[in-house]
C-alpha cells in the first residue's frame, strides 16, 4: 500500500446520508416480510367435549360457556377463564393463537384445538 491510498481512506467519510437510507429501506423490507410471513391469520378453532364439538371463528369476541368450563375468545386469542376441575390446568395454559396449539382438560374431557397447518412443525422435526 501506498501513502497515498492511505490518506485517500483517511479523508473518505466512513457513513453517508445515502448509507443510511439504504440501511434503513432494508430494515423496512425485512420488517415487512417478517410481519407477513408471521401473521398468517388462522381463522377457526374447535372445542370438543363429551356430546359437543363446534367450530368458531377466532375474528368475533365472544364466551362459550360450557357445562364445567367457561372459553373466552378476544382479538383472535382463546383462553379458559374458568373451570370447576381441581388442578385448573386449562386456566393455567394461558392464550393460545397459533395453528397447532391446544388447551385441554383432562376432568372434564374438553379439547380446544387450533385449526389449519401448524407453523410448529418445524420445532419438532416434521
């Protein structure tokens, strides 16, 4: 190397106006694939229970109060808020919203289950 490539790089500004925006419209290209790649809608769940199983959308809040459970769904999210069972595992599985993900009680032989094709697969080698 010579002096002179030397001073050239010494004197050449290391981050420009242009870099920056360049950087930035790749930070937006990556934000919006990964919004649209993560928000894939899911839109039904089934609830299952003995002498009962019924489809629901997950768009529209509602309760669903069954005979020893009370299923709760808001903002495209299913939770049990209440159960008559005694170790209230179901309570305690919190929200679900992704294709795939289950809540179940056991006592009480109630299944809520996500449809459509789990994005999960991948985790457990399918």
């Amino acid at each position: 190397m010579n002096l002179e490539t030397v001073k050239k790089v010494k004197r050449s500004k290391a981050f420009t106006v242009l870099d920056g925006i360049i950087v930035a419209v790749l930070v937006a290209a990556v934000g919006v694939c990964a919004a649209v790649l993560y928000s894939a809608p899911v839109s039904t769940f089934t609830v299952t229970a003995p002498g009962y199983e019924r489809e629901f959308s997950l768009g529209t809040d509602r309760v669903i109060k069954l005979e020893h459970l009370t299923v709760r769904v808001k903002s495209g999210k299913v939770w049990v808020t209440d159960s008559d069972c005694r170790d209230h595992t179901c309570e305690h599985t919190g929200k679900i919203s992704r294709a795939g993900q289950s809540i179940v009680c056991l006592p009480n032989n109630v299944v809520i289950s996500i449809n459509g094709e789990s994005d999960l697969q991948w985790e457990v080698g399918r």
